[in-house]
C-alpha cells in the first residue's frame, strides 16, 4: 500500500503540474503493482484528475481494455471503497446481500454541478447500495465490469459520456434502464465559474488563469464547456432509441422532492421495503460540499445580458421545451 501511495503522490504532482503523460504512466505503475488497490486509491481519491489525465492523454481505450480482462483476477477492484481488507469485505458482503434482497443496480448518469451526490445518495443512502465502477470515470464502458454490475445491488453515479460505443456496451451487458439527470446549461456554467473558484486543484487548465477575469471573460473562457454540457445532453436524448432513459432535472429536484423522489422509486422497483426516505434525502457531512446556493435561474441576474442572450441561443428549443428552461 506504501507503494500505491506514492505513486498517487507522483501523480498528484504531476498532474498538477499539467504533465499528463508522467501523471498516467505513474498510474499504470500503481495499477501493475497491485490492480485492485491501485484502481480503488486513485478513482476514489481523484477520479476528476484520472479521467482527466486519460482523455488528455488519448488512452481511454487502451486503459478500458486493460481493465476490462484484470476483473476475472481482481474481482473486488471495481468496488470504490478505502483499500482496507475489511471494508472491501463489508462491501462485497453488502453487494450480495443486497442482490439477495432483490435490489437491481442503477445506472445514474448526472450533468455536472447539477446535485449529483444529493440525488445520487436517494440510492446510495436510501438503498444503501455501495458504488462499483461499471466504466472508467466518464469515458468508457467497461463490458466485464458492466456484466458485473448488471448483477444488482449497487449505484455509480457518473457523468458518462453517451457515445455509441458506451451504450452499446451497456446494452450488450443486460443494462436497459438510465436515469439521466440534467441542469439548465447556463446555470451549470455559473456553477461551474464558482467551482473553478473554489477547487482550483481539481480543474487545472482553467483554473490558472481563470480567477483573475471578468464574468464576461470568464464565460469565454468556459464555452467549450458550455457547449459540451448542451452536446452531452443531445446526446443521451438521442440514446433514448436504444435505452429505457428516464430524464429528471435539478429543478424538479429543488421544487419539490418528495415528488421527485417518487419518480425515481417508480422507475428503479426496488423492493420499497428496503427504502429510507429519512436517510434518502438527509445531509450527509463531507459528500455534499459542491452544493452550493441551489438556485434555480440565478443566471438570470447575474450573466450581463448580452451573454445570457448569447447563450440562451445556443440551446435548442426543443430541449427548452422539454426541461422547462425559459428562454
């Protein structure tokens, strides 16, 4: 564990110094010396830093491959959980049980700064079902882990990319059914100008520069991340040809969430018997601090108005229509 330890140092380091090659090689040196703990330390410590070393460096696939044959030898690796012998344990053993119960896993797939761990912790906490990775962060499916999963009893929320690929491999794995939750774009960019802020070491490319500009510079500078978030969201309205999807939005979560909840009940048919509503929608002390103000249109008054014009035009009208975002 020394080991795996320094090597997430090294990686750190690296990765803060925006070196991605060093940063991916010293985690595919932990991954040699020890898959299972190695792939548990970094993703559960830094999976922003991970995908984001990944994809900058073009390895996505190569990694996927990798780890898509080392579970059949490491079968607790994709179990997110400190690497203590006995925890992992606790956790396979909370899988199972919850499997017995009858309780399938859930994919959830959530739009960035839109309450992902709050809605993710209706299952996690409410069904007290255990994250076990079913892909590699954001970029790939992986089929063995997704065969896995589909097994039951466990809730990894992530924001996936809804490539071809991606659902594909989760059709091929027996997964059907997607919860896809959603923000209105402009209000994630805001929240994303103040998470740049305030975590300056998880988004490194951006936040060098970024506190020193204006609001009008700020959204320049984040436009390519505007436009992703909008082409993310097509994207998984088109993936509704092949999945079961079911959209919720973080404006029905903060309007009324008992309702909200509800649906999500609805949808998941788990066993309600196994359900805290009390533990559900509780605050849970060290998950929740990128909640911010939950605001729902706070964009309106503090975007000048020619940038909230601007990018109110690149929204489709259909995807206004259908989520309920004014113009």
């Amino acid at each position: 564990m020394q080991h795996i330890a320094e090597r997430f140092e090294q990686f750190q380091k690296a990765y803060q110094a925006q070196n991605y090659g060093f940063a991916y090689d010293y985690f595919m040196e932990a991954l040699r010396e020890d898959p299972s703990a190695a792939f548990r330390y970094f993703v559960a410590r830094a999976s922003g830093p991970v995908n984001a070393t990944v994809r900058y460096t073009g390895r996505a696939a190569e990694l996927a491959a990798r780890l898509d044959g080392l579970l059949a030898q490491n079968p607790s690796m994709n179990m997110l959980c400190d690497d203590d012998p006995h925890v992992v344990q606790r956790i396979c053993d909370l899988r199972e049980s919850n499997i017995r119960k009858g309780l399938p896993s859930i994919v959830l797939v959530t739009a960035g700064k839109a309450a992902s761990v709050s809605v993710a912790n209706i299952f996690n906490s409410g069904f007290n079902l255990p994250s076990v990775a079913y892909s590699l962060v954001t970029l790939e499916v992986i089929e063995s882990w997704a065969r896995d999963y589909a097994r039951g009893g466990a809730c990894y929320t992530t924001h996936l990319r809804p490539t071809a690929q991606n659902i594909m491999r989760l059709k091929r794995s027996g997964i059907d059914k997607v919860i896809v939750h959603v923000r209105d774009p402009r209000q994630t960019l805001l929240s994303m100008m103040h998470h740049v802020s305030l975590y300056p070491d998880q988004l490194v490319t951006l936040s060098k520069t970024i506190e020193t500009l204006s609001i009008a510079e700020q959204i320049d500078e984040l436009m390519d991340f505007f436009v992703s978030r909008i082409q993310w969201i097509i994207g998984w309205m088109e993936a509704e040809t092949e999945l079961d999807v079911m959209f919720s939005t973080f404006e029905e979560f903060v309007s009324d969430k008992d309702a909200f909840v509800q649906r999500y009940l609805d949808f998941y048919k788990g066993p309600i018997e196994h359900f805290s509503y009390e533990n559900a929608l509780g605050r849970h002390s060290g998950i929740d601090y990128h909640f911010r103000k939950g605001e729902i249109a706070e964009w309106r008054r503090v975007l000048p108005w020619k940038q909230a014009e601007y990018l109110s035009n690149w929204i489709p009208k259909d995807m206004k229509e259908r989520f309920g975002w004014p113009e």
